[in-house]
C-alpha cells in the first residue's frame, strides 16, 4: 500500500477522531502494531500558521507516530499552502485535506463538507496545496452533500488529475449524519471513477467481518477505522493476521486493556504532568472502562479523582474487581463511542 512514494506498513488506516485519536492514543495503538497510517485531528490551517499553542500540540508527533499525516481544513488555498509546507518543515509524512467538517463556522465560510458545494474553486485548491509540499497530499469526504448530490466520484477523478494520493471516503452524505448504514456501492463508485490512486473505505467497520466485506464489495485498496479503534486497538493487528494466515487472535483482555490504558495515561502525565494528566485522560478513560464492563460507581468515581493517589486506590480496585461478569478473558463489547452531536453529527 502507497500513497505516492511514502510505502504503508498495513492498508488498515486510523481514521481522525477529534478529541480522542490524541498522539497518547496513537502511540498505544502503534505499540500493538500493524497500523499503517495514522491522521491528527482535524486542525485550523490559519491556527497553525500563527502557531498558537494548541495547534502546535495537536500537529505534535513521536517517533513510535510514524508514518502520520495531519488533517488540514480551510478555504483560502495560500493559507492551505502555507500550512501545509509548515508541517513539511515540521516533518509530517502526508497531509489530509478535510473536506467533511460540517459546523457551520467551517463549513459556512466554505471549508470542510462546503468544499463540497463549489467545483472548480475546490480542485484548484487542492491542487494549490499538492504543488506546494513534496510529500503526498490526501483528502477525506464524504460521498456527497446529500443523496441528490453524490458528487465525491466526480471530486476524486479531479483530484486524481492534480496529483492526490489517496482519497478516503466515508460512505454517507453530510445529509445523514451518522444515521442509517454505510452506502458500499457509493464507495465502490468512488472506486471505480479513479484510475490508478488509492481509495480509502471508511464507515461502520467493526471488527474484521466488515473489513473483509468492505473490501470485497467496494475494490477499495485500503479500510480506515475510527470508533472501533477505540472500542478495540488490537483491530488493526487482527486485521493484517487475517489478511496473513486466514486467522486472528482475540482482542486484548481486560487486564491487557489495563495495561494499556496505564500506558496512555503515561504518555498523557510525560507531556502535561500526572495532575493534568488526569483530567485530560477522563474522556478516554470513560469508554474505555465501560468496554471493560467496570462496575458503574467505580466509572463514575475515576471520572471524579483528582489526585495520583486517588487514581491508583481506584486502578487497583478495578484490577482487584475486574468486570462485572467476572471473566477477566472474556472479549470485550463493542464499545458505544458517541458520535457528535448537533451540527458536528456529519464529519
Ligand atoms: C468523535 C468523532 C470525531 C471525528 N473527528 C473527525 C475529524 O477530526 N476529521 C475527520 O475527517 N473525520 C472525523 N470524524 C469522522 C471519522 O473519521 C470517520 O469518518 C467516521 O467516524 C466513520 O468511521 P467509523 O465508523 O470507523 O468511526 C469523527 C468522528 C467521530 C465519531
């Protein structure tokens, strides 16, 4: 798997999750392998240029992060250029131009899914950026703004003639949301409108079953995971040991999922300090201890710890408790990962 020159160590891509695909979370992910490209959060290409403090921390990388690519969006293609030679300098491997932000704020001032409504302005935009950096340039949509409008096999073949990478599609419309099914046929169209780049299926892929068919009922070359992800890590490590050997071992168990939920913390307390740290991980913590099936007051009393020494009375009462049913090998559920709400509900 390739995009351009930069080879993919697996096709099995970590789709950007605002909030929760945090460097932290990569660096686990990474760590039980097979991962074959990971992508920030989505970032302001104007923030980056003034380099405000907290767009230099979501652009941040390590070298367990490699190769990544950042996700940029915006709509003025100097400022798109610019941010993207930026990250060039700051060593990024790809840039990914985000084409499916829906908020209004972004979407109104015509980046993100408004990219989507205007034609030419678009390619010439994303060709803006591909001429500007020497390394490959992708971008993610959606297969269009609603079902009357399925514009992203027109899109891709464009971008295709400018010189993009990859394109990666999630397959419904801004219209839906996160409602209904993944369109496969749309993204096969998507598939079939290209000619020799990568597309990239994206939606709804939960374990190796729906990437086996995501595969086979699009033609796309490559699959990224966003929410199953979090629900399980060891997703992208099964997949490449099917793809291998026609089998996989089970996801991590309850105390692997410890394991690595101590690591992230970790790598969270080595960046901001372990009080911070603690704040900034309760997001992550929340899913993670629910997939474990944690008993619910202890979810709630680490959501309200404070202290270091609040936290590992409470980790090591979990592991003294393990989960509810009491299987400590058991696999684990499918974790519900919220999608966003309101006008953030069409990524
Ligand atoms: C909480 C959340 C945050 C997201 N943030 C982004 C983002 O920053 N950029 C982006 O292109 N897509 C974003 N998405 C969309 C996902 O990358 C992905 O396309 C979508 O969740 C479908 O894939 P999945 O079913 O594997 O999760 C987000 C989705 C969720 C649920």
């Amino acid at each position: 798997m390739h995009y351009g020159r930069l080879r993919l160590q697996s096709r099995y891509l970590l789709s950007p999750l605002a909030g929760f695909t945090t460097l932290p979370f990569r660096r686990i992910v990474r760590r039980i392998g097979s991962v074959g490209l990971a992508t920030t959060d989505l970032v302001n290409a104007r923030a980056l240029l003034a380099r405000s403090e907290r767009t230099m921390q979501m652009v941040e990388s390590h070298p367990e992060d490699r190769p990544f690519a950042v996700q940029i969006f915006g709509s003025e293609p100097s400022v798109m250029a610019d941010a993207a030679r930026l990250l060039v300098e700051l060593g990024v491997d790809s840039i990914d131009i985000n084409m499916g932000c829906p908020v209004n704020r972004i979407a109104g001032a015509g980046a993100g899914a408004g990219l989507m409504c205007s034609t030419s302005s678009t390619v010439s935009l994303v060709q803006h950026v591909v001429e500007a950096v020497p390394v490959p340039v992708t971008v993610k949509m959606r297969l269009g703004w609603d079902a009357h409008n399925l514009t992203a096999p027109f899109f891709a073949r464009e971008f295709e003639q400018v010189g993009i990478a990859a394109v990666a599609i999630h397959g419904r419309t801004r219209e839906q949301g996160f409602s209904g099914s993944v369109s496969l046929p749309g993204i096969r169209a998507v598939v079939q409108a290209v000619q020799r780049i990568p597309v990239v299926g994206n939606g709804d892929v939960r374990n190796v079953a729906d990437a086996a068919r995501m595969l086979r009922e699009t033609g796309c070359h490559a699959v990224s995971i966003g929410r199953a992800a979090l629900a399980n890590p060891w997703i992208f490590r099964q997949l490449v040991q099917w793809e291998e050997t026609g089998q996989f071992a089970p996801a991590g168990t309850f105390d692997e999922r410890l394991e690595l939920m101590l690591c992230q913390y970790q790598f969270l307390a080595e960046r901001y300090g372990p009080e911070r740290a603690i704040v900034l991980f309760r997001k992550m913590a929340h899913w993670y201890l629910k997939g474990m099936r944690v008993r619910r007051k202890l979810r709630g009393d680490f959501q309200s710890a404070s202290t270091i020494t609040e936290l590992q009375t409470l980790l090591d009462q979990i592991r003294s408790e393990g989960p509810v049913d009491g299987n400590r090998s058991g696999i684990l559920t499918d974790a519900e990962i919220p999608v966003p709400k309101g006008p953030n509900a069409q990524w």
